[in-house]
C-alpha cells in the first residue's frame, strides 16, 4: 500500500499493517465524529507515526500512484471533519 502524507513524501507500507492503519483511521473518525480535539490530535499523531515508522519513504524519482493520502500533519479538527468521514480514508 502507498501512502502519502500531504506536503510530505510517499511511503510503501506492507500489507500485513492495512488493519492497524484502518483501526487509527476509524479512531480518528470517532474523534472527529465526537468533536474530541484531544483525542484528535492523539489518534491522528499515532496514525502519522505509525505510516512514517514502519513504512519506507520513496524516492522522488518513484512515481508510483497513492492508494491513500493523509492530510498534512498541521491539519486542525474542523478541517479533518471534511477527511475523516464515513469509513474514512483507509480503504478496507
């Protein structure tokens, strides 16, 4: 799986994390869904680590399409709302 991080880079994460990832993904659903800007912040902060973490950063010159793109690490709660929303952004 290709994730990209926006204003970031890319990462190829291999496929045995896509559960992990959609578990941080529906948790940052449920804080959005709550208005919990704490829990936001958390739950988005672990999602962020975990895609830089484990995954390996591709080089500019691999062009490789993503199969998800992550907000910008700046981004603030009323503006994840519009993301994070539904079965949010990790494609089950």
């Amino acid at each position: 799986m290709i994730v990209r991080i926006a204003g970031e880079d890319q990462y190829e994460l291999a496929d045995n994390l896509r559960d992990q990832l959609n578990e941080l993904d529906n948790a940052v659903v449920a804080s959005c869904d709550a208005d919990d800007e704490a829990a936001f912040k958390q739950q988005f902060e672990a999602l962020l680590e975990l895609i830089t973490s484990e995954g390996r950063v591709l080089a500019d010159d691999e062009l490789v399409e993503s199969d998800v793109i992550v907000p910008p690490r700046d981004t603030s709660l009323e503006e994840a709302k519009r993301e994070f929303s539904g079965d949010g952004l990790i494609p089950d």
